[in-house]
C-alpha cells in the first residue's frame, strides 16, 4: 500500500507576485521553488539548479516559450520547463516537479515525487 502524499502549506498565496517565485523549506528540510503563474495557478520545482549545485531556481527569471512555461537560472541562464523539469538547453538534465495548489487561499506543495499524486494535484 501506498504512503499518502505529503501536502505541506507553505504560505498564502497573496506572498508570492504573478510570475514569480519564492524558495519553501519542507518539513524533510529540502528546497522547493514555487511559482504563481496567475491568480490561482501554481507550480513548484527543486530549487537545487543541477548545473551549478546552488539552491537558486526560485529566483530566475520566468516566461514563456511557445507553450511553455519556463524558468531560466539566474546564474548560468539554463532553461527549465516549470511543468515537466526538463532543461530547455540539455534535455538529459532536469529537476524533480512537485505537485503544488492553492487551497482555501493558501500555496500547497506535494513532497511526493510519485507521479500519481502529481495528478491529484489540481
């Protein structure tokens, strides 16, 4: 049997701007870069930029790119797709994707990385 998934509330939504992110400490002590896309929209990554080993992603620079949602790190420029982790610029590196919502007025973050509870996160 499957654990269920750990939803951490990692603050109200009205902290973060449209289009931007803010970097959340989990409970297990891990980084996570969550960003609101819009009013209720949010998404969250590791904040751990993998080509560069520093805890930054939270604060890139984010857009889109055709249909995709992405983020650029704020120090060597690489590109990740926001919804699947996938750099833009080396498909063979990526960071994990955590579910992530808004509930009630407030931002919370799926600590599984399991797929499944990747789709229950609307």
């Amino acid at each position: 049997m499957r654990a269920p998934a750990a939803w951490e509330a990692v603050g109200p939504v009205g902290a973060w701007i449209p289009w931007t992110g803010r970097a959340v400490l989990a409970a297990d002590g891990s980084q996570v870069a969550v960003f609101r896309l819009g009013a209720h929209e949010v998404v969250a990554i590791d904040n751990l930029d993998p080509f560069t080993g520093a805890h930054v992603l939270a604060r890139g620079i984010v857009g889109n790119e055709g249909d995709v949602v992405k983020v650029a790190s704020p120090l060597l420029k690489h590109r990740f797709d926001l919804r699947t982790g996938i750099c833009l610029d080396d498909p063979d590196v990526s960071v994990v994707v955590h579910g992530a919502r808004v509930r009630d007025g407030v931002v919370e973050v799926c600590m599984s990385t399991d797929p499944t509870e990747k789709e229950h996160a609307a």
